[in-house]
C-alpha cells in the first residue's frame, strides 16, 4: 500500500478593506446605479396559497423589478424597480395580469 503524499492548499486570506479596494476596481455604472430605483407598495392577501403563488410568478417574470419583500403581518410587499422603465407602466402589467390577486400599488 503506497501513501501518495498531499500538497496543501493554499489559502488567500483578504481582510474587509482589501476586498472593498478589490471590488472598487471593478467599478461600473451599471451596479452603482442604485439611486434611480423606484420602490412599490403592493397590498396583497398573502395567507392565501394560491395569491402567493401567483404573485411570485408574476414578479418574477418582469425583468424590471429587482427586489421583493414580503410583509406577512400587513399583507404586503415591497418591490424595488429600475428607473429604466415607467413606474406606471409597471404598474399597469401588474394590474392586468395580478386582476383579482393585488387589491391597490403605490409608487
């Protein structure tokens, strides 16, 4: 029985500061671009299994919407959307294909 001998691994440790330096390199407007986002209230019986289900699916098919947080003690959830598209008229895709399942969107 031969024993193969391993080399170890080397291992990179970077403290906080030097990732950030690192990150701040690659820097590119697209991902800086945070302030332009618009952020939405929509009021939603989320108890309801099926109202759940279909408004994630509806979420998640519109490109534009980035983030979704979901408030299950106020039935409602918050979506941050790009500032490259209407507001409105992300508000009117959701309208027609949430019907029954949203009850009101603020922007």
């Amino acid at each position: 029985m031969h024993l193969h001998s391993f080399k170890a691994i080397p291992t990179i440790s970077l403290s906080l500061s030097n990732y950030l330096e690192k990150q701040q390199q690659h820097w590119h407007p697209i991902y800086m671009a945070t302030e332009n986002l618009t952020i939405m209230t929509l009021n939603v019986n989320l108890e309801c299994r099926c109202c759940y289900k279909k408004l994630t699916k509806i979420l998640c098919q519109i490109p534009q919407v980035r983030d979704r947080v979901y408030d299950m003690n106020k039935n409602q959830v918050m979506i941050t959307v790009d500032a490259c598209c209407d507001p409105e008229k992300i508000r009117d895709k959701l309208c027609s294909k949430g019907r029954k399942v949203i009850k009101s969107i603020i922007i």
